[in-house]
C-alpha cells in the first residue's frame, strides 16, 4: 500500500498541511514539537479511523479549532487508487472511502494495512495484560474481520453477564439467562482462544529471527501465551467459577483475563532487558505483524517509524535497516530529529530516500 | 559531593564491577545490554537505599546469585570521605554509613544528594497523579527529614481511618477513635499539604527559566498544585465527607488525593506537548529539584543522565549542555550508545570528561 498525498486540517499542532510522498522511504525531520510524530498519526488515523495517542478526540483539534479533517489518496498493488477521507465535527465522526461513507467505522479495519513502532510502545511491555491483549486484539482484527465480529460480541456478553451477577440478589430466578450468556462466552471466547494461540505461534519464530539478526545473536527471547483456556474448557470454567463470580459480582474467568509474557533468558523482559534490548524486541514483534499482516492481505504494509533509532547501539540500527532494505518492506516513514544521523544511517545503509526537513516554525523543505 | 569509588557485586547484570570516577563528567558508552542504566542504579541505590527502577529487591540480584553488595566512597565539600555500603541477602538489606550500621534506613535519606534523570520518567506526565505524588514526597524528603515523618505517620493513620470505616458496622461505636485519627489527618496532612504548596511555588521560576533556556523561549509551561486544602480545612473536609466515608469505606478527601499538573499553553503537557518538548519539561523540572536541593543541602547533589539526549533535537541537547557546563553543577554521569555522539556533543560544548567505553562483552577501557 501506498500513501502518495496526505491533506491534513486542524489535525493536533498541523493547520493545514498536504504532503506528496515518496513511495519508498519517507524521513520527517526536525527540531521538537514541530509536529512530526502528529504527522505519522494522521496517517495512522486513515487506516485505523483513530488516533495511536489519544482515545479522546477532542485532543486531537487543533486549539481553538473545532473540528479536523484528513485526507488521503493511496493507491494498492494492484495501482487502484483508494481515497479516504476522514473528519470530525460537533463530536461526530464521517469515515468514507472512495467518497462512499461507512455506515459502521468497524467495516474500514484492514482496508489500509498499517504497522506502527513508536516509543509508547514500551507499554506493552512494562504496562498490564489489558494492553497486550488490546494490542492483539487491535493486530488480528487488522487481519481477520470474524476475529472482530467475535470480541465485540464476547465484550457485549461479558458486560450484560456481569450486569445481571451485579443485580440478581436471587440467581436462581435468572440461571436460564445466565446459561444463554454462558453458552455465547464459550462460543465467542472459545474462538478467540484459539486465534490468539494460533497467532502466537504462528509468529514466534519471525519475532526470534529479527530479534536474532537486530542482537547478533546475543539474547534469547519468547513469547508466551497465558491463558485460563490452555487447560480447560470456556464450560467448564465458568461452571466451576459459578460460586466465585456470585460473590465477586462479575466474571472472573475467561480470555478478558489472557496475558502474553515476553520474556528474555526465561524471564519476563521487563525484569531481565535493558531498555535497547526492550526496544529491539519491541520492534521484533512488530516487524513480525508485519510479515503475517503482509502474508494476509497480499499487501506490503505502510511502516510507519516514530524515533525508532533511540536507545539503540549503531550495530543494531545498521541491522534494523539492513531488514528495512529487503524486498519485503514497501513504503516506510521515519521521524528523526537529527538531519545528520538520519543522513549518516541511510547513506551506510545505501537507502535513498525523501526528506522532508522542518524547521523551528512549522515550515519546511523537500530534498533527496 | 563526588563519588570517587565504586565497586558492584551482583547486582543487575553487574558481576563485578570496579570503578574510579572523574571529579566532573563520567560518560559510560556502549552498545544495548551492558549494564549503562544498571551501573547509574547503583549509585541511585547508595543514596536511597533503593533502586529506581525496580521496587522487588529479587529483581535487583544478578540471575542465579542469592545477594548483592553496592559499595561507594564518597568525598563532600568539606573533602569528608563518606564510605556507603549496601547489601541485599537471604531478604534481608543491611545499610552501612562509614562501617556503622543504620537502624532505619530512612535515617539514610539526603546523606548523599543525587538527582536522576531517566526515560522513564515520562510516567510523570503520562501516569497517574499517584506518581507524580511520590515523585514530589521522596524529593521533599530528600530535603527535610521532617517531611518524611509527616508522611509516614499520615499514612499509618489513613490506613487505620480505612480499616475502621471498613470493619465497624455501626460507627458510632467508634467515633472516639475516629475523631482521634481525624486529629492527627488534619496536623500531619496539613503539614505537607503547606509544605508541597510551598515546594510548588518555589521552585516553579526555575523550571521555567530551565525550560526557556532548553527551548529558546519557544514555548510556555507550568506547574500547578492541586488540592482540595487549598479551599477548604482538613478538619472540615473530613467532617463533611463522613457519611459518603462510611458508605464508601475509605478515606475519600486528603491530600493522598493531591495532584500536581504539568502544563503547556495553559493545557495539560501530555495533550499538547511532543515527546521532545515533555522530554524537555522533566529535564526542567529536575534541574529545578537540583538546584533546590544545593541550596537546602549546601552541597552539590550528583546528577545521573540516562539517555538524556534521546528525542531532542540538537538545539536542546546544545542548550542543556550549556546549562549543565555551569558552576552550579558538580559530578555528573552520563549513559549514551554511541561515542561518536556524545563526543560530539562534548567537544561542541567544549567539556573534558572521562569515557567509560563498553564492549559487547561487557569488558571496557578508559579514555579521557
């Protein structure tokens, strides 16, 4: 996939910006808070209708604005150009593609195959099991639209069960509601289980194998699956929990509990990785969505990186772009402060690529 | 005060570790993996008697040992040699001042003044106001051992106030013992409500004369003090809240409730400041804790820099280092990745430092 024109208004710190990209590497850079890492999310908004940072649109206007929009043309492998449009104004959000608008925005998800790297991603690591699972969650609705369909059934479930645990002061009068809910968690959940299961080890071994080349072959790392499922039926588990969800009010078992544990040397990353060796896993994991989002959709991905060279040793970002300069990477945008290391990486690297170099006010250059 | 000797066993991925420092700048370089930030931890442990990054002691003890000993000869202004030794067995940690074994460990606090500045000090714009709470309680404690005190008995009597309000039925039972625990909220918190209210508006010109100097003037910031004491007494507060304390079982007005936020363009800094700019606003407000804390304690503190220079552009590297080249400031130790930058930086700055320069065994050489 390809972004040749982006159009942003009233987009966090951008007023109005239009940019005609390169349909290879793409290098944003400039001095703090010019609005780099905003750029890259305008575009991240195109393919997932939201913003990477912020849940909370109002945060995304301009100040003193009172609506956004953002527009852009790509075009696909098979040179179809694609058109989205997407704007928001008196809390109301339009999605349309090819000027055709969504009626759910939930239909757009994997239109725009998109990987993002920026250095929130850290959270996945040092953050709860809530963000790995949204994380996933987020990655395999890119790839599968049942997978989506299957969770906001489950969360809707989940919530009415929960509810009723909350308010039923006698179950008995509500033990046929409750087995309908029941039998929806193991159907919805069962299917969930097995995606994610299927998804981590269909990955493992490309997250080891960037990790391999990123770190010379110096560390170990893993990926586990953590879930109630592994051992038991989604049935049996909530039949045996009956008792503990009554008293606790809500549903204590299920996938809305899974966790993945990433771990270096047996031991979770976390406790055991430098912050270099965190990052590099970091962009191991992606780099492998990458791959199976690629094998997916029969479509090269839009990578966009966000400071991606920081915290690294040189070795490992000279290894990072020599993977970026394969065959299997199609257009890629970069955020860098620094003109002359981003110069100086590309130039070993033998990458050409488009600058777009700001400066202090908001204006900028091109150059290649 | 300077650390002229350091000397590590087991503690992180330091097996053992011998280091004689420079008086001025220490930069420790080398590639993801070899201990940078877990060698700066070590220092951070000698004056806290705790590790920055890490609250489980177990994580702290190198992979299949059972201790870890941190030992630091330290020299003050009055050139006093300061011999501080620290070792962690068997769950036990035992804090050694001069050969002399401490009784409490929080008699340790502000022996040893030390400033850190580290990436993941960005949970202090991006956390909870929890963080940012024990950010403020363990500078001013660092300060004023007074403060410490206050907190600690705060504390025992707001986990008392919860477990009553949790465990009687029928209060009235209790209202002696409620009043008396209400009496003793109101002196201590009011202490350190006075005393955070004091500390804001102290040091709040010297954040922003730091971050005017980083930025070039280019952007406004603030710090602001919440607190529901500003309007109102702690008795009363307590008196008013009782029966919504009763229903809810805890504790619900305070100042555990307190809050401090960070501010650009008069909105909070983790909507509208890049990462370079919030990046920008920590290193401020640290500088401004440092120079508070050479004040209070006469003696310059030591600055640890994990990573300072990631995420801002060369404008503000420059500018920092203009202001770290200054007399106020004494031994400082930095961590970086790569040499070519940091000498860089260094010669622009026109700094003499000696080079601690790791391979990726974890072997290194000296250089000046």
């Amino acid at each position: 996939m390809i972004l040749k024109f982006l159009s942003i208004i009233n987009f966090k710190n951008h007023e109005n910006t239009s940019l005609k990209f390169d349909e290879n590497i793409n290098c944003i850079v400039g001095p703090n808070g010019v609005g780099k890492t905003n750029l890259l999310d305008s575009i991240h908004y195109l393919s997932f209708s939201k913003s990477y940072f912020n849940s909370i649109e109002s945060f995304n206007i301009k100040e003193k604005e009172n609506y956004f929009m953002i527009k852009g043309e790509f075009f696909n492998q098979e040179k179809q150009e694609l058109d989205i449009n997407c704007s928001y104004t008196n809390k109301k959000k339009v999605l349309k593609f090819n000027n055709k608008k969504y009626d759910k925005l939930s239909n757009h998800i994997g239109k725009i195959p998109l990987i993002i790297i920026t250095p929130i991603d850290s959270n996945l690591i040092n953050g709860s099991g809530e963000i790995r699972r949204k994380f996933i969650d987020k990655f395999l609705s890119q790839i599968d639209s049942s997978y989506l369909e299957s969770l906001l059934f489950y969360n809707k479930t989940l919530n009415q069960r929960n509810a009723l645990l909350k308010n039923s002061h006698n179950t008995n009068d509500y033990i046929d509601l409750l087995n309908t809910y029941d039998d929806s968690l193991a159907e919805f959940g069962t299917q969930i289980f097995n995606k994610r299961r299927d998804y981590i080890s269909s990955i493992i071994k490309t997250v080891k194998k960037y990790y391999n080349i990123i770190s010379n072959d110096r560390e170990d790392i893993d990926v586990e699956y953590y879930s109630e499922l592994q051992n038991n039926s989604f049935k049996n588990l909530l039949k045996e929990n009956l008792q503990k969800d009554l008293v606790l009010q809500f549903t204590s078992s299920g996938i809305h509990r899974d966790d993945f544990i990433f771990k270096m040397k047996e031991t979770n990353i976390k406790k055991t990785g430098s912050q270099g060796q965190q990052k590099s896993f970091l962009i191991s994991l992606k780099l492998a969505n990458f791959d199976l989002l690629y094998t997916k959709t029969n479509e090269k991905p839009i990578l966009l990186l966000d400071d991606v060279f920081d915290k690294l040793d040189d070795n490992r970002v000279e290894q990072i772009m020599t993977i970026l300069n394969s065959d299997n990477f199609g257009q890629i945008f970069i955020t860098d402060t620094s003109f002359n290391r981003i110069n100086s990486v590309m130039s070993t690297a033998k990458i050409s690529c488009k600058y777009f170099l700001y400066n202090f006010n908001g204006t900028y250059h091109e150059k290649t």
